[in-house]
C-alpha cells in the first residue's frame, strides 16, 4: 500500500478510491459511526456509588457474557429476592429461568446467553415464604463480541471443596511435598526463615492487651503459617500456639473487635490461620473458642454487606481485605455442623459476589485498575488468593476473565519498570519505581497465564520479588518459568476504555530514553482512591516526573487533600472561574477517541460534565465539614457555565507533545488552565514559552502555548493548604503554573512540549497564521473560536498525517474521503505498514444510563 501512494501523482484517482474504501484496520480501535457533537443533554452519571436502578436495562451495555442480575438493595422489600430471566417478553418458552430464592439482591446464570434480546424481572419473597409481585421487566441486548466468561455454579465449588484442614491454600496442594523437600534450596528460604524467626521472639505473652496489636501479629501469624507449612518444624507450631493461647486470654469486647474497618478481619485472619494449620492438635475448648470468634465477625459483617456490596461501585476496604477473609472464615467452618446451616450461605453470597463485581468491580476489563496505581498494591493478596483458590477447586479457569487476561500488560505500561508511576490516584506519586507487590503480581500472572509482559516486567525487578511475602508460599511451591523477553509486537498508545485512560510510552523498553504520557478522563469519576482530575494528563522522561499532579498523599480527608492534592486545582487540567470538579461519580469524563502508529500517538477526552456542582457524597460532605472547610466558589467548589471541555493529546515521536483544547461555556468564564512541576519554571511571559530543566537528570522541557486569548502566567512553590503544619524537608514545596485568560465564553488553546535531553537543543517553534512548525512536524490548528475546531499534524520526514476536520486529508498527494465530518484520522504506519484510522465518539459502558 506505500508503493502504490508513492505513485500517487500517477494513480491519484485510484489510489483514492482505495484509501476510501480498503484502510482500515481491525486491531486498532474502531470507528463508531457516531456523530462528534456532544449531547444536548448528558447523564448526570455514568455509574452510581450506590445503585438506584437495576442492572442490566436496555440502555446498558453489558461487560461479560453473561451479565450478573443486580437489583437495588432499596428495591428489595422482603426476606429474599428471586429473579426470572428469558428471551421471551412474556417469559413463556422453555429457555425461562427461575432463580431460587437468596437473601442477596443478584443473580449470577452460571452459563453463557445467546446473541439477541432478553428479558428479566424480580420479586420479594416475604419471611413466610409468600410471593410479592414481580418487578418492571427490563431487556438488554446480548451482542456477538460481547467477552465471554463464565464461573461454575457454587453447587460445583461446594461438592468440590476439600473437608480436612489445612485446607486455605488447597490450590498448592499437588507441589507441596516436592516443595518441603527442596525448601532449603529455595532462593527465597533465608527470607522465609529471616521473617519466621523475627516473629519468634516476639514477646506476645507480656503485652498488656494483644488486640492493640493486631495488624503486627496478623503479620507474625502470616510468617509462621508459611515457615511451618513449608518446613513442618514444630517450633513454629507451636509460636502460633502460644499466640492464640495469648489472645483466648484476653477475651474482646465488640466495641473493640469492630472499632475499625480492618480491625475486625485482621484479628479474624490470625484465628484463621492457627485453626487451620493447628486443626489436629487444637483442644475442643480451643477450637470452641476460635469459632465463636469468627462468627461473631461472620454475623456482623454478612448483615452489614449481604445487598449492600453488589450494589456499590467499589467498596474500597471490603475488596482489598475483608471480603477474602470472610470467606476464608466461611471456608473454614462450612462443613462443622453446628455452623453449617448459618455459614453455607455467606459462602456462597462471596462466591456469587466474586462472579458478580470481581475483579475490579467487575465493570472493568481493561487489566488496569480503576481505583489508581497508588492503591492498586493493596488489592493484590486477594487479586491472587480468590481465583487461585476457585479454579483449584471448581477446575474452572478464574483467570480468563478479560481483566486478568490484561493486567500483565498493564501493569507494565501504567507503571515502567526503573520509573516513577504514570498513572493517577491516591499515593500513585510515591515511589521511584515499582513495588514488591506490584512485581510479585506480575509473576504470578506470568506463571499462570504465560503473559510475555508481566514476564518481562517481573524479570526486571527480580531482587525485588525476593522481598515480597504475601505471595512467597505461592512461589516457593509453584516452580513455573516463563519468558523474559520483551514483546516484539508492542504497542506504543494502550486505550483502557473501561477505565477511562490512555498512556503512551515512546520507548517503553528502554526507560533511561522513554517519554511517557498518561491522561485520564474517566466515567468513574472521582470515587474515593481516584480523584478530581478528569482530562488531566501526566508527562515523565527517564523514569522521573516532568509535569505531574501536586501534592502529597498523607491522609484520605485532611485538608491538605481536600484542597491540595484531590482538587482539581493540583492536576493538569483546567479550571473555570476558580472551580473545580466535585468529588462524585457525578463529575466524569470520557475518553472518547485514541490511536496510535509509529509516528504520532493520539487521544481525545471530554470533560463536559465534570464540573457539575458540589459534592453531594455524605462521605465527602463529613470529611469537608470535619476539616472545617466549606464547598463555596472561594474554595474552588461550585456550579459552572461549562458547556463544552474536549482536550486533544498527541505524542509527536519520539520527544513533542501536543495539546489542543477546546473551551465553552455559557457565559464568558475565566480559563485557568494549570500545570504543576517538581521543579521552578523559567517563564517567558511575552512569548508564552515555559521552561524546566531536572536536577539531577540535566533534561530540558520547553512548553510553548499559543491562543487567541490573551492570558497571564503566574507560579507558586505553595500549597493553598501546606501538607503539614510546618515545612518539613519530607514533603518539600512544589511548582503550580497557571495561564489566566481572560474572560470568554470561547477559547482554544494549543500548547507544544518538546523534551531533549542535555545532548540535543529543542527546535524553536515557528508559527506562520495557523501553521506551526516544529521539528520535522507540521501543526495546523484554528485558534479563532468563532471558527469550527481543526487540528492537522504532518511529520514531513514520513508518510504520516493527523486530521481532526471537516475537510478531507492529502495523503501522499491523493485526498482521503473522510468518512464521518470531524472524525479523528490517523495515516501511519502499524505494524511495518501504512493504514488509516478514523474515529468518531465512542460512547462509554454504563451500568446506569447510556447517552
């Protein structure tokens, strides 16, 4: 196909009809057919905290073949909720399904459904086993590519589940023994047996209350578990021992057992793990005393969450910690007779949760996780121990889903090995290079799945690996290799459409010569691990930060974060008249386009409704009054005239970024449009050209912007609330730069980032009308806002071109009919070949209402 353009002055007309009818490529995003214009009214929100309707309808899209059936937990009003599903509206035919009874508010089919329109309804049914009437029907579309992947019914896990203890870690059952056998000549024994000893000479006997204690015995116990069950000498028994003897000593009230959110789980994990390995040698009164305690916790939880968490986006605490613990203690006791008829269905309610909302809130396919970088390590024991367990035991494979089929991939693009963090979130600024937990997941994915990239990404760390414990009783039984090397076939732009993010690296093998971008713009909005920062991006060279959100992650609602480090104000987008976006599932974006070839790497987000008000989350509403702060205009909170915020990001390969951003509001508004560096700006007010250089790397960054609005630049080393009281060298001051334009209801902004590094000088920017030239690459870009938006970009040194018009492209001489008027096009090369791209909107997965 590049011959045969080059002869384009020759075949123009042929090679025309071509590039109209042949270029198109299938494993790059697809054209949506859908018009650009945004809606003339959008959802308030794509997703809900808490549900207020049931899913699926027919304006849902759905994620996985099959869908679970989720009814709001306010919708149910009796003792149980039973649920029927056909593909007949009258729910006559004999595919009509029927669901038994259960106390939760959803229902999982265990089986795929076929293509087509289907219908359900529910009902309650009252302690007395009387029916109630049967709910609205709603139907919902079942499509050809919908992903598929389905869990056995729970009646498979239950006949399959083993009844002798140790029982918690069953899936290692078939390496145990060769694994004792060899343990001393493991590389990980020294750290097995280190962190086995320490826990030894603890002192437990002589603390005044042990329950004060309980994440570090919690620790000592998860030492001692896996130094015995590997090594089976008795000394370690017996610590465990003499630790419960500690505990059973010290009976605990249930104010103190359920004072906090992990408390509860972390005593129960400790009693957990002593009652299984210690099953054949506990007393009877112990083994009494064990399962009081864990039913205790059972009950209180099971009441606290059966409904309630299949209806929640994320429940941030339940899905790192405690729902793996409560089943575990349901594991535990399912088959003792005397909690058999009580435990049974807690089991089988995270069972069906898992299948219903798991992984990654289970509306997430995309391997990345929703919630933020910063807090995706806190997920990973769980993220491991359920599917191992479940496939195990049902000899079904948990691990096909589509987001662990992803997360090697994305483990390594959202966060590069030798590098600080690209992604978004609560702490995703700390760290200068990925962690223990990060790594060990990665094995694991690679030893089970075979994933080159979570190979690869292991492997680079690999001295970090040895320093991981939560997952070294996996690794030292299972004994897969795996490659090393990194993928051929990469990619250079990665679109994660579930959760709202796209990153690009220039040279994601190499971090000491890569440049990477990540933007966000997201139809979770700001939950309560992610934060206000829709159509915000971060940029990094060689692994270190060169614009990045500001601020530090010291607390989840102290001032300083809710002013400072969650607003919107210290993230890379954009403010209006001082406000910014609220803290809810309310204020979201979208990314609505992205592509990308060798050349020119692009993306497109909108943030129209983002800045939709206040925040309305009574979590959100405590935490601001608690911090004695108010949500008024002076503080950056408010409604605002935006009508129209569509930011347009390219990576110009190998070294320039690209931002074109189109404004509107319904009133002429301030645009505060806003950057944050670790290090001073040099700012050239006249030319509007900003300049850092960092201090221990020597590169460069020069950003130059252009509008037809006058603006004002100003910085600050300050916060508008410090992270502490006094300075403190631990969080030392960063710089905010803000452009201040003037008033109007209309504006574009074009801004040009070129990186170099202290061996090559950036390319002066040369503008001539609306033709920008800078390098080898031309930039055409309207900046008059009373003309509709454009933006082309031709790398005079290749083939490729970028076109966002109404107009159609020249390529190679030839003119492209663009198929959709202001579609997003992309000629460059995949692959080893040219081929065009275009795109209109995509429109968002919801699980409450479509556009």
């Amino acid at each position: 196909m590049k011959t045969i353009f080059r002869f384009q002055t020759l075949f123009s007309l042929l090679a025309c009809l071509c590039l109209a009818i042949t270029c198109s490529d299938d494993s790059l995003p697809d054209t949506t057919g859908q018009d650009t214009e945004t809606p003339a009214e959008a959802p308030d929100a794509l997703h809900d905290k808490l549900r207020e309707k049931p899913y699926p309808k027919a304006d849902n899209e759905i994620y996985i073949n099959p869908a679970p059936f989720i009814a709001p937990q306010a919708m149910k009003t009796g003792d149980k909720l039973q649920f029927s599903l056909s593909n007949q509206a009258d729910f006559s035919g004999t595919e009509t399904i029927l669901s038994t009874p259960k106390s939760w508010c959803m229902y999982n089919i265990h089986k795929t459904l076929k293509s087509g329109i289907w219908y359900w309804r529910f009902r309650s049914i009252l302690s007395d086993g009387s029916e109630q009437p049967w709910s609205e029907t709603y139907s919902f579309e079942v499509k050809d590519e919908t992903p598929k992947f389905v869990t056995p019914a729970f009646d498979v896990f239950l006949n399959n589940a083993p009844r002798t203890h140790p029982r918690l870690f069953c899936f290692l059952d078939d390496g145990i023994e060769q694994a004792r056998r060899n343990v001393t000549s493991h590389p990980e024994y020294p750290e097995l047996i280190s962190r086995a000893k320490a826990a030894m000479t603890t002192d437990y006997p002589s603390l005044p209350n042990p329950y004060d204690q309980t994440e570090a015995i919690k620790i000592s116990i998860q030492h001692l578990y896996q130094a015995y069950y590997l090594t089976q000498q008795k000394t370690y028994a017996d610590k465990m021992h003499e630790i419960l003897n500690t505990l059973l000593k010290n009976p605990i009230s249930d104010a103190q057992l359920f004072a906090s959110n992990f408390g509860a789980t972390d005593i129960a994990i400790s009693f957990i793990e002593i009652y299984d390995l210690l099953y054949d040698t506990l007393t009877p009164n112990e083994k009494q005393e064990i399962e009081n305690l864990l039913m205790r916790v059972s009950r209180y939880y099971f009441k606290l969450y059966c409904g309630m968490q299949e209806n929640h986006i994320f429940d941030n605490h339940f899905w790192q910690h405690n729902m793996r613990i409560l089943f575990q203690a349901a594991f535990v006791l399912y088959d003792k007779s005397n909690y058999t008829e009580e435990i049974l269905p807690m089991l089988e309610y995270y069972y069906e949760l898992w299948t219903a909302r798991a992984p990654a809130s289970g509306f997430n396919r995309d391997g990345v996780w929703h919630n933020g970088a910063g807090y995706f390590n806190a997920n990973v024991k769980t993220l491991y121990y359920i599917p191992s367990l479940f496939s195990s035991i049902t000899q079904k494979d948990f691990l096909q889903h589509p987001w662990y089929q992803n997360a090697g991939k994305a483990m390594a693009y959202t966060w590069p090995p030798a590098s600080k963090s690209a992604g978004f979130g609560d702490g995703s600024e700390k760290g200068d290079e990925p962690n223990r937990q990060r790594i060990s997941f990665a094995d694991f994915i690679a030893r089970e799945t075979g994933d080159p990239y979570a190979g690869w990404y292991a492997a680079q760390s690999a001295s970090l690996l040895r320093k991981d414990y939560e997952l070294r009783l996996y690794r030292m039984v299972r004994n897969q290799t795996y490659a090393t090397d990194f993928p051929s076939n990469n990619p250079k732009l990665i679109w994660y459409k579930d959760a709202g993010e796209v990153v690009i690296h220039s040279d994601l093998a190499h971090t000491d010569r890569n440049l990477s971008l990540c933007f966000r713009s997201s139809t979770f909005g700001s939950g309560s691990h992610t934060v206000s920062n829709q159509n915000s991006f971060n940029l990094l060279y060689q692994g270190a930060d060169i614009y990045r959100s500001s601020g530090y992650y010291l607390n989840f609602s102290d001032a300083h974060n809710l002013m400072s480090y969650r607003h919107t104000r210290a993230h890379n987008t954009i403010l209006v008249n001082g406000i910014g976006q609220p803290y809810s599932t309310k204020g979201y974006g979208n990314i609505t386009r992205a592509m990308g070839g060798e050349h020119i790497s692009y993306c497109l987000g909108d943030a129209s409704h983002a800045y939709s008000g206040i925040s309305d989350d009574p979590m959100w509403i405590a935490a601001f009054k608690a911090a004695g702060i108010t949500q008024t205009p002076d503080n950056g909170f408010g409604t605002t005239p935006l009508t129209l915020y569509r930011r347009h990001l390219l990576m110009l390969h190998p070294d320039i970024v690209v931002i074109y951003d189109e404004l509107e509001a319904s009133e002429p508004v301030r645009w505060d449009w806003l950057l944050h560096s670790p290090t001073q700006f040099s700012i050239q007010q006249e030319q509007h050209i900003l300049s850092t250089t960092h201090p221990t790397k020597g590169f460069t960054t020069i950003t130059q912007q252009f509008s037809d609005q006058a603006s004002q630049i100003t910085q600050t080393d300050q916060f508008v609330v410090p992270p502490l009281p006094e300075p403190s060298p631990l969080y030392s001051n960063q710089w905010h730069l803000t452009a201040t334009f003037v008033p109007s209801s209309k504006n574009r902004i074009l801004t040009i980032i070129q990186i170099k590094d202290n061996s090559g000088e950036s390319s002066n920017v040369i503008r001539k009308g609306n033709t920008f030239q800078c390098g080898e690459y031309e930039i055409k870009a309207i900046l008059d806002s009373s003309r509709s938006a454009e933006l082309t970009v031709t790398h005079q040194a290749s083939d490729a071109i970028f076109s966002y018009s109404s107009d159609n492209p020249t390529i190679n001489g030839g003119t492209y009919l663009r198929k959709y008027p202001y579609s997003s096009l992309l000629y460059d090369t995949s692959d080893g070949r040219y081929r065009v791209t275009e795109q209109t909107d995509y429109i968002p997965v919801s699980t409450r209402i479509a556009q």
